[in-house]
C-alpha cells in the first residue's frame, strides 16, 4: 500500500542541468522518470552494451 506522502502525488518530475542552471529543466511524466530510473537500476548489473540492447528492444 503506498502512503499519502507527497512524492506519491508527483505528475511530473524536472531535472535541470548543474552545469547550466540558468537553461530551463526538462519535465518528463513522473511514471516514465520512475521506469527510467528502474532501467538504469538493472544496467548497474549488466553491461552497457547489454543494457542497450534490452532498451533498444
């Protein structure tokens, strides 16, 4: 069961460059930044070129 906490809510998650602050953030769907940040989990266990591989489908 998930809480009621206020990530649980996200719509939209945006990450901005450190490097250029002053350019805006990208804004991606909080459930595609959740799969990506999934996907890079299961890369940590593989090698890049398998892991590419499995996002290219």
């Amino acid at each position: 069961m998930r809480g009621s906490g206020s990530a649980d809510r996200l719509i939209r998650v945006a990450i901005r460059d450190s490097k250029a602050p002053a350019v805006a953030a990208l804004s991606f769907p909080a459930g595609a930044f959740v799969a990506f940040v999934a996907f890079v989990e299961i890369l940590k266990d593989q090698s890049t070129a398998t892991g590419f591989a499995m996002f290219r489908g």
